[in-house]
C-alpha cells in the first residue's frame, strides 16, 4: 500500500482547519447572542420589578392623604 502523497495531506490538514475555524466563529456568534439575549432578559426583570414595586408603593399609602 502507499502513503497518501503530500499534496492530499496538506489539503486534508486546510480542510481541518478551516472547519475549526468555521466552528470557532460560530461559537463566538452563539456567545454573543446569549450575551444579547441574558442583557435583554435582565433589563425586562429590572422592568418588571421596578413596576411591582411601585405598585405595591401606591397601595400601601393611605388614602386620606395624611404622612405617616
């Protein structure tokens, strides 16, 4: 049997690569979506809790309108 020449494994060695590259640049893309989208859930939280909270605030108060 013969060794695969050169120029096979030089083109193997490319086509490796360029699929570590490629798999590379899309785990990136991915981390920068979920960075996106845990930035957009914590800012809907903080919306949602500022909103509960001065919900809560207006109940609370007394309705004649006097300070405690």
């Amino acid at each position: 049997m013969r060794t695969p020449g050169p120029l096979v494994l030089d083109a193997l060695v490319w086509v490796v690569f360029a699929a570590l590259f490629v798999g590379a640049a899309l785990l990136v893309k991915v981390a920068a979506v979920l960075l996106v989208v845990l930035v957009v859930l914590a800012l809907l939280l903080g919306l949602v809790l500022r909103m509960l909270r001065n919900r809560r605030a207006r109940r609370t108060r007394p309705r004649d309108g006097t300070a405690r």
